[in-house]
C-alpha cells in the first residue's frame, strides 16, 4: 500500500452495483433474439469491457454486423429488465469515504446514474466509455482519471472485479489494485495485488 493513499478509484459494474448477473442476463436475452449460443465463457469476454469493444475486434457469431445496430439491440434489451441493487458495502463506503473518489466504468454516464442515483454525486471525477479512445484492459481510464484528479497513480488505490479491470489499473501504475472475488475466481484475478471478498474490507485498506 503507498504510505499516503492520494485517491480511491472504483469500478462500477460488478464492484459497486451488483449487477454482473443482470448484464449476462441482457445478453443471454440478445444472444437468444439474434438465434446465438451464449456461453458462459462467450459472456465472461464482455464483462468489464465496453461491449462495441468486443463486437468490433474479438471472434465472435456477430463477426460482420454492424456494430452499432448491434450496440442498440443490447440497449434495449438492458432497458426491458429491472435495475440492479447496490453492492453490499457500496453505499457506506462511497458516502464514508474521507479521500478523494474517482469512477472509472466502461459504462456511460446515464448508467451511472441509473445505478448510483445521488451517490454519482460524491466522485471528484467520473471516467465512463465516452471520455477514452480505448477501453479497459487498456490503462487509458485510469490514467485519464489520475490525471484529472491531480494525483500520481502510485499513490492511489483502484479496486475491481473483473480481470479487464485489473488489467488496465496495473497497465496505468496504480499503486494498489484490489480484486473483489465474486464475478470471476481468485485466479482470474491473480495479477492484483489483493483479493478481497467485498468491498466491507475496503476501508480497512486505506
């Protein structure tokens, strides 16, 4: 952990909004529409990634379509299901939190607050899908967020829950990156720095 921790960056799909299962739920629904097999391994290549990312550059049934029709689809089919709830600890920590805050999601920012609703209100900076040329894994977010809060990145802790996720803080020198377990296996989230079982052990960390 760096001696003084400068900034706190979290994830929001699947770290602060328990909605991982609602979004493999989206796309099962999709998939189904277009006559596609979903597997789990098809729909873990989306999680923490901005879906034209994958539409567009990874192997796939959708190979050839177009990307933002596509992109629309999914929109609608988010659209058709009930909003997910907050992570367990999520509210306590983002509303105790005494450091500043930064959120860094492949979502845009009307998901964020769809999600989040006034707690969106307590980030010093929000970094959503639109602001970057390249998604996570890319470091490009959290790069982009260190450098709108004014902080080195070594000096700042991000916490995630997908290997994406991960990927892009270590790619962007985050001083401490956390997995929380859950989405993915401890494995999968090996290259952290620490794997928590949910964000109640964030704060102890700061």
């Amino acid at each position: 952990m760096p001696e003084r921790v400068a900034a706190l960056l979290l994830d929001l799909d699947g770290t602060l909004v328990d909605s991982e299962g609602f979004h493999r739920q989206v796309f099962r629904n999709w998939f189904a529409s277009r006559g596609w097999t979903a597997t789990d391994e098809v729909l873990a290549g989306f999680t923490g990634r901005r879906a034209d990312d994958v539409l567009a550059h990874s192997p796939g049934p959708w190979a050839g379509e177009d990307v933002q029709v596509m992109l629309g689809e999914l929109l609608a089919a988010m659209a058709a299901l009930p909003r997910p709830d907050l992570a367990s600890g999520a509210e306590e920590l983002l509303r105790g939190a005494r450091l500043p805050l930064g959120l860094v999601t492949s979502a845009n920012t009307d998901w964020a607050r769809t999600c989040l609703d006034d707690l969106l209100d307590v980030f010093a900076v929000v970094v959503t899908r639109d602001d970057v040329t390249h998604g996570k894994p890319h470091p490009e977010p959290y790069q982009l967020a260190c450098a709108r809060l004014g902080v080195l990145a070594r000096d700042c802790v991000a916490v995630e829950d997908a290997p994406a996720g991960v990927a892009s803080a270590l790619g962007a020198g985050i001083g401490t990156v956390v997995a929380v377990a859950g989405t993915f296996s401890n494995d999968d989230l090996a290259a952290a720095h620490l794997i928590v079982d949910g964000l109640d052990s964030v704060p102890g960390l700061l």
